[in-house]
C-alpha cells in the first residue's frame, strides 16, 4: 500500500469525533426522500485525485446528501454541480457533472480535499473538530510532491490553510479573507481564496459562475508561470467585482 493510499484509508476509517460520526451514520439511516434507494456512504470522505497534482482544492466538509451519500468529495449537491462545471470550462476536468462515484468524472492535475471529512450538522464545525481532522490536511500536503498552489473554498478553508503555511514556514501572517485573494511568495505555492459554492453564496449571486471560473483560470495562469519569475504577493489577483 502506497503512502496515499494509506492516507485515504485511515481518513476513511477515522471515529475521533463522536458527534459527526453518530450524525453521519444517523443520515445514512434516514436519507432524504429523494435518496430512498441510495446505500449512502456514511463515512469520512476521502480526498479526490492524484497525488501527482499540481493543484490541490480545499473546501469545508461533506455535504449531508452530498458526499455524505456519494464517498466522493463535491459529488451528489450542487455546490459540487457548481464547483465542477467551473473547473471543467478551466480545463481541470474531463467532464461538467458529477452525479456518483462511477460517473466517469476525471480530473486533471487537481486534487480534492477538505477541512473535514465528516458532514457536520448545519455545516458549522467545532473548533475541535477542525483540529481532529487537520493532520490530515498536512498529510495530504507532504504527500503532493507536485503541488504548486492551493484554491481554498470558503473562509474556513482559507484561515486553515493559511495556519498551515504559516507553521511551514510560507507565511508570516493571516490575511484577511476575501474572493480573489492570492499568497504567495515562492518559491512556497500560492494560496488563493474563492467565496465557497454554496447555494446560500450561489443563489444570493454573491458567487456567480463567472467569478468561480476566473479564480481557476487564474490558477490555471499561475501553474504555468516558472517560479523563479514570480515576485511575493498578498493582496487580490484582479478585480473580482464588488460582490
């Protein structure tokens, strides 16, 4: 067994938050209606992609009857349909949907992950639990030899990657979180911040379908670019819109 798949393993049978773990298992018990015939997955999610990556994706966690019920992160909700159909049209995809886990979906050069790997309930996390799970984060780091950058979804997303920039060493403070945002001094990888897709940030338009599409163009962009010609900088990658 390789190192990441000794990762994905110990994420998936990982117990050391009761609370998820009940509310998880409790979900796979009653399902949603529409959900009726679904053996749902109702354990840890484990990250999504190859280890051979360049770009690693840091969402929150499982959606209840999302990757709760699907095993693969974003997948089955429509954050994930929202998620995906931008990174198919930056070309990190194979495909814009993803339904299950043998639709078909591939990604490219992308790797999936997450604070947690647990559903929480109302998707508000304790502090604990975003510390039970962050060794896994740092896990998923060590084992990315390619990795050259990291699109954090969220404010949570981005205030934990940022902790873990800053004990290597990549970083010297937290910016303030805000979509468009973009660390990085090199040669360290880039940190850049998206609002997450939420239906709550996708119906209100605070995150359009464009603005998610920018920021992994913008990845896309910064991937391509030799690091030995790339100056420091935190602050907003472009004009991002005022929403």
């Amino acid at each position: 067994m390789s190192e990441w798949e000794r990762l994905q393993s110990d994420i998936i049978a990982c117990a050391r938050c009761l609370r998820l773990r009940q509310y998880c298992a409790t979900l796979a018990q009653q399902k949603r209606a529409a959900y009726r015939e679904w053996e749902y997955w109702g354990k840890p999610v484990p990250n999504f992609g190859s280890p051979e990556a360049q770009l690693l994706i840091v969402g929150l966690a499982p959606a209840a009857h999302g990757a709760n019920r699907t095993g693969r992160m974003f997948t089955g909700d429509r954050s994930g349909d929202f998620l995906y159909r931008a990174l198919y049209a930056a070309g990190f995809s194979n495909q814009p949907h993803s339904y299950h886990r043998e639709d078909g979906l591939q990604l490219r050069n992308v790797v999936i992950s997450a604070v947690l790997h647990c559903a929480p309930p109302q998707n508000r996390p304790s502090r604990e639990e975003i510390a039970h799970c962050k060794p896994f984060l740092e896990r998923t780091l060590e084992l990315l030899p390619k990795m050259r950058g990291i699109v954090a979804l969220g404010q949570i997303a981005f205030r934990e990657c940022c902790s873990l920039f800053r004990k290597k060493g990549w970083l010297q403070r937290t910016p303030r979180f805000a979509h468009g945002m973009l660390v990085w001094q090199p040669p360290a990888p880039f940190l850049l911040a998206s609002y997450h897709p939420s239906q709550q940030n996708t119906f209100t338009g605070r995150l359009s379908f464009e603005m998610l599409h920018q920021v992994f163009c913008q990845a896309a962009q910064l991937l391509q670019q030799p690091v030995h010609e790339c100056p420091e900088r935190i602050g907003p990658f472009t004009k991002f819109g005022n929403k």
